[in-house]
C-alpha cells in the first residue's frame, strides 16, 4: 500500500501542480498524505512523504522545502486522525503541519542549503494553499469510499 501510494504521489505531482507564492502547490502530495495518514497511520505516512518528497527531487520535480512540509504534514495528519477517527481531523492535520508548522521547517532549509532568505511569512502562504487544496482533495476522496477501505489503522 505504502508503494502505490508513493507511485500516486509522484507521478500526480507530475500531472497537477500550480504556482503559489514563492513556491509551487503539489496538492497531490497532501491528499497523499491525508489518505496515508488515515489508511496507515502516522509512522508509514512519514515514510510515505518522505519517499515521495525524494523522488520528486531526483527528478527535478520538487526542492528541498518539500522534505519538512510533507513528513510533518503527514504525521499531524496520521496524529489527528488516529486520535479522532475524523477524517476532517486529518485533513486539518495536514493543513496544520504542512501549511503552518512546515513552512517554518522550511526556513533553515532554504536559507542553509537553497541559498534563499525567504523568511516564514513568504513560505506561509504558498504552503497553506498547496496543502488546503490538497487536503480538501484527500478528504473527498477519504469520504466518497467505503469506511473498510480504511481499516488497516484499526
């Protein structure tokens, strides 16, 4: 499950993305992480964004702001969910992680290894509208299926 959901994550990075800011919007990555966080709980779903974070670097897709945004995204994400059982609460857990608690991740990243003195507030935005859409996508997705598809949690 782990693998096709990276496979999703990657190759849907390729296909829908849009500018945002001083970044660009991925919104597959967090309707990735919100299902992840939901089908496998919070521990798989940072492995899951981390690998579709590192593919997408290799292949020129993404940059190294993408590494902290999607694995605590995905945690929140998994976290809240599994406190709840709410899929509205892991979506807020990917908004949350990603677009908050993330961006401000993102800061060292940028300013260390990107060369970039992008503060938090320019992150901010770019990152809570990648993962709003994103996680409003998962959440949809989540709810329009069958509750045992998502039993693997429990």
């Amino acid at each position: 499950m782990m693998a096709v959901l990276v496979a999703i994550g990657t190759i849907g990075s390729q296909l829908l993305w849009f500018p945002a800011g001083v970044a660009r919007a991925y919104p597959v990555q967090h309707a990735i992480n919100v299902i992840a966080g939901i089908m496998l709980g919070p521990g798989p779903a940072v492995i899951v964004a981390l690998m579709i974070s590192l593919l997408r670097n290799l292949l020129g897709l993404g940059t190294l702001v993408a590494f902290p945004g999607a694995m605590i995204g995905a945690f929140a994400a998994g976290v809240l969910y599994k406190k709840t059982q709410k899929y509205p609460m892991a979506a807020l857990g990917e908004i949350i992680g990603t677009g908050i608690i993330g961006s401000f991740f993102a800061v060292p990243i940028a300013n260390l290894l990107m060369g970039s003195s992008a503060g938090a507030f320019a992150f901010i935005p770019a990152f809570v509208v990648s993962s709003v859409s994103g996680a409003l996508i998962g959440w949809l997705l989540v709810s329009r299926l069958p509750a045992q598809q998502f039993s693997l949690t429990k």
